[in-house]
C-alpha cells in the first residue's frame, strides 16, 4: 500500500446508491494514503476485507457536517467526502479525531482540478437537503467550500500551543460536573458535582475555561465534566465505558444483590449490553445466582427507538433504564441497584493545575521508600496534604540528562488518559531532582503477576492487556512512541487495573549500557529488530513490544527468552525463531502476538487495530 498517513476506526452511513438500499451504519476500518481514501470491514483473527476506496483525485470535496439531527450510531461527529456524484458520511468518536482527518484530507485534494465551490453543510435526509432544502441531491452546495481552510500537512497536535480561544461550534457548549473540584490555584474553578457549566474555552485538552452560574471564570479539569446531552450516557451512574463482560460479571457478583445492574458498552461498537444479576430459582427450585445479559436494540425502520423486550420501546437509552428500574417488563428481574466501576474515584488530571509543572519542594511530603528503578529511589509521597498521595521518583545525579528532560517535562505533563501513570509535575530547585507521578498501589505489573501467579484467570490477564493497549492506542494518536514497553514498565493500581508508565523516558538516560544494543542493560528482548540494528524506534517498535509484553502477561510475569543472553536472542530474531505460545493464551491471542513480531514494521497492525482485536476477544 501507499505511504499512510491516518488510520482510524469509524463508522459510515450506506450511500443508498439504489433507491431500494436500506440505511445503515457500519463500523469500518479506514485508512489514508497518498493515493486513496479506502475502507475494510473488520474480521476477527481474519485478514481485514476491503469494502471501498476513493482515489483521492475524485474527491470534490471535505468537511465538517453541522446537523441538529439524532445520530443513531456510538459515534457523533459527522464528516462528509463528496467524490464523483456520491457523499460518503463518515462519523469521528471526537471532535480531535474528526478534525484530524478533515485537516488531513483536505491537504491531500486541495489542488484537485475537480473541486465544487460550495457545498452542503448539513446532511441529505429524506429526498431533501437540511441546510437548504433542495430536492434534487446533486444540487449545487449553499455554503462557500475553502479547500486551503484548516488544511495541514500534519494531524494535530497533541499538545496544542497555549494561544487561547474559543471553540468553533455554533452556540454555547454547556457541561455537567461529574465530580467535585477543589481549586489548586488563584485560576482554577470550583466545580459541584452534578452543575452545569458554560465552556468558553477548550483549546487546551485537559484544562478548559469554564463559568458557572454566578459567572465566575476559571479552568477546570475537562475529565471532570461531561457535555450535557439526553443522549450522553457518561453522566449516568449505571452506565461503564469500556468495560469486560467477565469484569462486569465480577463486580456484578461482587455486589451480590438481586437486581444489581451496569450497562456497559457491547462487544459490537455502537450499541450496549444491560448486564444484571439474579438469584432467581433454577429448575430444581434452588437459588441460581448468576449474570444475564440484554443487548439494547434499535429500531431498523421509522423512528428510532430503544428496546430491551419488544413490546416497550424508548426514544432513549436512559428512558429504558429508568422504565425498567421500575418494571421487570420481560426482564428476569428489575433493575435495582447501580453497580459502578471507579465512578466514586475522580480520574487523574494533567497536572495539579493549568500550567502548573513545576512543584514546590515544600509541597511535597515523602513517606517511605517503596522501590527503586532506572534513575534512582521511588517513594511514596504526599503533595499538600494527606489526601494527595503520589509517587516521587528521586533521579541519582548523572542516570538521566536533566536539561533534556525539564525541556520536554511540559510536554510529558500534558499527556493524560486513564490508563496512563500521570506525570503530575516535577521539582528541579533542588538536588536530586524529583519526578512527581501519580501513585499506583500494587506497583509494577512484572513483580504483580510474578507475586499472585496461579490465581489469575484468562479473562483477567486478557483485561490487562486491553489496559496496556488502550493506553498505547492514546500514545500512538499523539505521535508519541513509548520506547522501552514491558511489564516492568507498567504498573498495577486499583480493581488490578494496569496504566503505562515511563513512556518516552529512555530519551533522556545516559547509561551507555542501556542505550547502546551491545550493553548487557539494553532491553533487546522487548525490542525489534529494526531498533537492535538500526536504533529505529516507532509506533511499531513499540507493537513488538506490546507482543513480548502480552507474552508476559500469559505466563505470569516469567521472563522472555529466559536462559538466552542477549546475543543469543538477536541470533535468533535473525534466524525467524520467536517466543513460543504461552499455555494461558489461546490460539487467536498468540496470532495476536505472531502479528506484533512481523519483520517488517510496515506487516505489524497499529495500536488501534489490536485493541479492536483484544476487544473483540473480550466482548467488550
């Protein structure tokens, strides 16, 4: 294939080409290249199938669709590729990922010799355009198409520059608090948990300006609040994204409760499962505690509607759980009592505020030692006060270039997401410097599965890698390679959840050993080949990794390659040996692991791909 640029899950909308098609929404694996726009239909364990591809000099035109109408899919940011006499929808999970493409796409056609001077900005929806009204669909656009507006060359940014301004939608984007916010400084707002907010400002990710009902101003933490939408299942208790079918089924027996209830996110994108637990009578009169599970189901044809027994449809998801939290209504029992996975938990934040990363040494408050690694002591530690703890990792004069690091600190600071370990900040006016990351209890995961082996389950040790995946899946979307992927590196925090740590870090070591492929130190066994050989790190380096680290995981911490010294082990890379299959691991998760030790960077799946396939094993 043609040198990719982009690479991403979505869903499209049929192009109804014939009259009689029907309309629907299929999840597609898309992909951009220097010639095409093409889209394959995802098979689990199975080579992926192409479904279409646009030569990208057919293409007329590439926007944003602006619509006030229901979008019946999991994904709500709407695009449009206008090629030939067709309109292709395509439907982004964010508004970042929407305008990467777009951005992306438009600098690929901007010199098109085919290219429509207007276009239509909303969609075609039964024989007429919204915007416009027309009823002939190949009628010329009523708003004026700029091809060189928002184009760029690269996607955006990660960590986009600290020039503040308003986001673009029309009107006015109102929050809900899903957790309280106690501000850290002068700037920061106080947010209460279930109160609405106006956001003025979100061109930072992690740190937005808000105003509150008395109209004061101030950042708040964009984790912490969730767009306020009948739609938007985020803000409700019973609702966990992301979630296992075999980890709901645990906390659900956890909870032990007749009626205890979650919905979460299905194994296919785009719809939920109901999941509930039941001591019900069995056959033989005894109690039968056990799970079921209810997909919510969605009208094909008309209105939409949601539906968990037929005879009782819904115009929304929180319509149906509140009407069968009062009504078995074809259920085995009502739903009763919300189970929630970390809800209580507010998430980590980037930073301990807006652009706030240098910390004050009083601040910090250090206990008692709990390890050591690469640069020096770890110890667990307090920021203000006792209810802060964290991690701070203590740097041994000469382990790691201090100028280098505090460079790129900021950076490093920004990149938040759930399964990553925060870097919250660091201290450098004093010696050593300090490192301040967020504090995981059970620590790392090498020493975790080495200390708790034979008690884990396949589904566990399968949701420790959709942890590690997920949070590499973020990595990769912000062009950050982690260099140094391993079990070693990650750590174990609550409810066994694993988060990626130290990623980016070996950029900055000074060991010789370490960094140069013929020290004892250099972690050849997680490395690809093009990394030993060539020093070529990438998002694909990093995927070999991720295979050795999953080959970690299913045999409980045991080390690769354990009786071969490094040499050995290049030799035989060289040679095609690899790591033979672990007995925890299935036959389609070692494939998964074969997939990630290809010899060519370019054979080897993306982030994103694996975790769909990790997912799709799950049930999520």
């Amino acid at each position: 294939m043609n040198s990719i640029i982009l690479e991403e899950f979505f869903f499209k909308k049929s192009q109804q080409k014939r009259r009689t098609s029907p309309c629907n929404y299929k999840e597609r694996y898309f992909v951009l290249s220097k010639a095409e726009l093409a889209y394959f239909e995802h098979r689990p364990g199975k080579k992926p199938n192409l479904k279409g591809a646009i030569d990208l000099s057919r293409i007329k035109c590439v926007e944003i669709v602006r619509s006030d109408i229901l979008i019946p899919c999991n994904f709500k940011y709407p695009f449009q590729v206008v090629y030939d006499n067709y309109c292709l929808y395509v439907f982004a999970p964010d508004k970042d990922i929407r305008q990467k493409w777009v951005c992306a796409l438009k600098e690929e056609t901007k010199n098109n010799n085919t290219l429509v001077p207007k276009y239509h900005p909303n969609f075609w929806v039964d024989g007429r355009w919204r915007c416009c009204f027309q009823t002939d669909k190949l009628a010329a656009g009523c708003l004026e198409y700029d091809p060189n507006q928002n184009a760029s060359k690269k996607p955006l940014p990660p960590t986009p520059k600290d020039t503040r301004r308003l986001f673009s939608d029309p009107g006015e984007l109102v929050v809900v608090a899903l957790h309280d916010f106690i501000p850290q400084s002068a700037q920061d707002l106080m947010l209460y948990k279930h109160e609405e907010y106006i956001i003025t400002d979100q061109s930072d990710p992690n740190w937005w300006t808000a105003q509150d009902k008395n109209g004061d101003t101030g950042y708040i933490p964009s984790s912490y609040v969730i767009e306020k939408s009948p739609d938007n299942l985020e803000a409700h208790e019973w609702y966990n994204k992301n979630i296992t079918r075999a980890k709901a089924e645990q906390l659900l027996f956890n909870e032990d409760k007749e009626g205890a209830f979650m919905v979460r996110d299905s194994r296919h994108a785009g719809l939920y499962t109901v999941s509930v637990f039941t001591k019900a009578h069995g056959s033989n009169g005894e109690n039968n505690p056990r799970v079921k599970h209810y997909q919510i189901r969605v009208t094909t044809c008309g209105e939409t509607k949601f539906y968990l027994a037929e005879k009782y449809t819904f115009n929304s998801i929180p319509e149906l759980i509140h009407y069968h939290q009062h009504n078995a209504a074809g259920l085995i029992t009502r739903l009763r009592h919300v189970v929630s996975s970390g809800r209580e938990k507010a998430p980590m934040t980037a930073g301990f505020s807006y652009g706030v990363w240098e910390i004050e040494p009083s601040e910090l408050s250090f206990i008692q030692e709990v390890g050591s690694g690469q640069f020096g002591l770890v110890h667990l530690g307090y920021w203000r006060n006792v209810n802060h703890k964290v991690a701070i990792k203590m740097i041994r004069e000469g382990a790691m270039s201090e100028e280098d690091f505090k460079e790129e600190a900021q950076v490093m600071t920004k990149l938040s997401h759930p399964k990553l370990v925060q870097l919250y900040g660091v201290c450098t006016q004093q010696a050593p410097m300090c490192l301040v990351f967020e504090y995981m209890e059970s620590g790392c995961l090498s020493d975790f599965l080495r200390s708790q082996r034979g008690s884990f389950s396949r589904e566990t040790l399968l949701g420790m890698c959709l942890d590690v995946c997920e949070g590499m899946v973020y990595l990769e979307s912000a062009n950050f390679i982690h260099r140094d992927l391993a079990a070693r590196n990650c750590l174990v925090g609550e409810n066994q959840t694993v988060k990626v740590s130290d990623f980016g870090m070996t950029r900055f070591v000074l060991d010789d050993q370490y960094t140069s492929s013929l020290g004892s130190k250099f972690p050849v066994k997680w490395s690809a080949p093009e990394v030993i050989h060539y020093s070529k790190f990438s998002s694909k380096s990093d995927v070999w990794s991720f295979g050795v680290l999953m080959w970690e995981v299913y045999n409980e911490g045991k080390m690769p390659y354990e009786n071969q010294t490094n040499g050995e082990v290049v030799k035989a890379l060289s040679s095609g040996l690899r790591l033979l299959k672990p007995k925890l691991a299935s036959n389609l998760i070692y494939q998964l692991m074969e997939w990630s030790w290809k010899e060519r960077p370019e054979d080897r799946p993306s982030f994103t791909l694996l975790f769909h396939e990790l997912a799709e094993l799950a049930e999520l």
